[in-house]
C-alpha cells in the first residue's frame, strides 16, 4: 500500500459505511475486507483493524463484525473478546470431561452436591452438546473411548480407583481428533493456544482439589460426589462466573494473517493502513470517575476543568479522537443509519458539527465497488 505519502490533495480519505442495521453494515464491512485482499489493495489481513469501545463478542459490541469476518473465512485477532468458554473446542472437551465422570449427571444432584442456577445450567449445556459435537467433527474414537470409561465407572466396586486423575483424563481427551489435529496443526493455532489454557487451568485446580486418582462414588453412577462437589462448584462456577480473554502472545500482538480487532486504549500509539471503527451511537458516560476527581481534588495535584458533563464529553471526542487517528491509509465509520451521536461525526473547519448528509456521493461505502471505483480516480 501507498503509506505515508504525500499526493493527497483531492483524496477521500475518511467514509462512512452505514447501514439499515448493524448485521447490514457487519456484513458489508466483512466483504469490503475480503475484497481489498483479493485485489491485492492490502498485502496482509494484520493491515485492517477494527476499532470498538468493547471487543466483547456480543452483538452490542465486536460480535457481528467479527462473525461476518469469520463467516468468509477471514483470520480475526480478538484476545479479548470474553469469549474463551464460546469457542468449540473449549464446550467440546469439557463435556467429555463431564460425560466420563458424571455419565447420568446424578451426581450432581446428591444432596451434598445440589448444582442449581447458572453453574448447573452451564454444566448440562457442555454436557448435552458434547453428542452433537461428535457428529459435527466426525469424533467417533472419542465417543468410544468415553462410552468406554462410562462402562469402566459402573462397573467399578464404590470407593474403587479408577486409575487416572482429572487432568490425565482431560490429557486423554485431548489425544483425539479433532483436537489432536487442532493442537498439533498449523491452520488454527489459536484452538491449540486455547486448548493449552485449559490444561492450565485443570493443573491449577488440582493444586487446590489434590491430585489423587478419581474414584467411583458409593452414592451415584459417577466418580466421588465428593470430588464432584468440587469440581462442578469450584472449578466450573469459576468458570462460568469470569468473563475470560483469549490467550495473548505478549511477544506477538498483532500477528500477521489475522484482521485486528481491539478496543481504542489497547490501539493507542498503533497505526494500521485500514480501520473500521464503530460505535457511533456512543454518548458521554458520566461514569464514577469523575465524581472521584472531584472528592480527591482537594489532596492531589489535579484541578477538573469544568463539571462532570463537561469532561465526559471531553473524554469521548478523545475516544473518537484516537479511533480516527489510528488510519494510516483509509478510514471507514460503522454504524446504522440515523444511529450516530453528535460527537461521532466530527466537525467542518468552520466548527459546524457534521451529519449522515455530509458522508454522501464518494464519502459513503455501500458495497466494495463504491470504494473500488473511488480509489481508482484518486
């Protein structure tokens, strides 16, 4: 790409793709990013990011940009998505966990055990979607082996060992496909990164719980409720309650072949030749810490100017500030049609606020030709 030059006069640098709804403008994004790399205007996808006030994969936040991404096979970085227990091959390979020690899930259900609310619901979700798992990877071996270990269970005497520990079960697992292939290849590193977290955090559990062999329960067709009290609760409602990152290469932040997606603290001081930024509904927030500023301004060196609305609408025209400013090349705003806040747009060099109407004819992406057809006359 042509970064950094000098020959701008009469190029449009800054569009704005808005759209009836924002799986519209998801949609369109994801297929101008496609289009860009076919036609060689990008070299790689770790040129584009995209830019959001939350990289949450929900659909008020990154979410449907990022499923329109990956709907067209495109690599996206996202590490901090809150999304690490979303992920296949995380649901997969706990369910079989779930489904070998606690085959009927009536160990859950002892009195001493009692899984209610949002961890039982959690439970029985990566239990019951193991067996369409199995169809959808074709995980045949797997589900014999865990029929295998079902069988071993209720035929153990109560209080026999089994032989094995929660973290070599979970070991075992992981040694068929489909997650031997995802670990060991090179096509989806990410599944294996995640894989290996995982394993982490079955170490660290067994550190607390003790890591002596499992046993077969005198009280249900499971391994001891003992032992499941504490897994289900413990370490499955840590699960469940934490919002947890992807796994991040500190040594390798912006990886090449993927579409970044962070938040705009995380871009500070990065520039990309492409960026998508969205969220241009958002309205100041006068959030606590500003009231904070206030109780602490008599004993720190800070003097807030002006009231809490003020500094709030300070803060988010800086937020929109370095969203803008991280496009080397080419700008595009995300939104819907008639969404955006009177902040977003910015301002003409007269200071008069701009509109949707301002980001007409050249200035508004539809479809990738608009843009095509428009940096071809530039």
């Amino acid at each position: 790409m042509l970064v950094d030059r000098t020959d701008t006069d009469g190029r449009t640098g800054v569009r704005a793709l808005l759209s009836e709804d924002t799986g519209t403008a998801a949609e369109r994004a994801a297929e101008l990013v496609e289009r860009l790399h076919e036609d060689g205007y990008i070299e790689d996808y770790s040129q584009v990011a995209f830019l959001f006030k939350s990289t949450k994969e929900s659909d008020d936040w990154a979410g449907q940009y990022v499923q329109a991404l990956r709907d067209r096979d495109i690599p996206v970085h996202n590490p901090r998505n809150k999304a690490f227990l979303e992920q296949d091959e995380i649901r997969f390979a706990l369910g079989a966990v779930i489904r070998v020690i606690d085959p009927e899930f009536d160990g859950a259900s002892v009195p001493w055990v009692n899984l209610q609310g949002g961890v039982e619901d959690q439970v029985e979700e990566w239990a019951t979607a193991f067996d369409g798992y199995v169809e959808e990877y074709n995980a045949w071996q797997l589900d014999d082996f865990v029929r295998r270990k079902q069988r071993e269970i209720a035929l153990a005497d109560d209080g026999e060992s089994l032989g094995f520990t929660i973290l070599e079960l979970l070991y075992r697992i992981l040694s068929f496909d489909p997650f031997r292939e995802w670990i060991e290849g090179s096509d989806r590193p990410d599944r294996g990164e995640r894989l290996g977290r995982l394993t982490n955090l079955f170490d660290a559990f067994l550190s607390v719980a003790g890591a002596g062999y499992l046993e077969k329960s005198s009280n249900s067709n499971s391994v001891s409720t003992s032992f499941l009290g504490s897994f289900y609760w413990t370490f499955c409602g840590y699960l469940q309650a934490q919002d947890f990152d992807e796994p991040e290469d500190p040594h390798d932040q912006l990886p090449a072949g993927f579409v970044q997606v962070m938040t705009t603290h995380q871009a500070k001081g990065l520039e990309f030749p492409v960026v998508f930024t969205g969220n241009l509904d958002s309205e100041p927030w006068t959030s606590g810490t500003y009231w904070l500023e206030d109780q602490l301004e008599p004993y720190a060196d800070i003097e807030p100017v002006g009231d809490v609305d003020d500094r709030a609408e300070r803060d988010e025209v800086r937020r929109f500030y370095v969203s803008y400013s991280r496009a080397e090349e080419d700008l595009f705003l995300l939104g819907t049609e008639g969404g955006t806040s009177g902040l977003s747009l910015g301002y003409e060099a007269n200071g008069n606020q701009l509109d949707e109407d301002w980001f007409s004819g050249e200035r508004s992406v539809e479809d990738p030709d608009d843009f095509q057809r428009a940096s071809r006359t530039a």
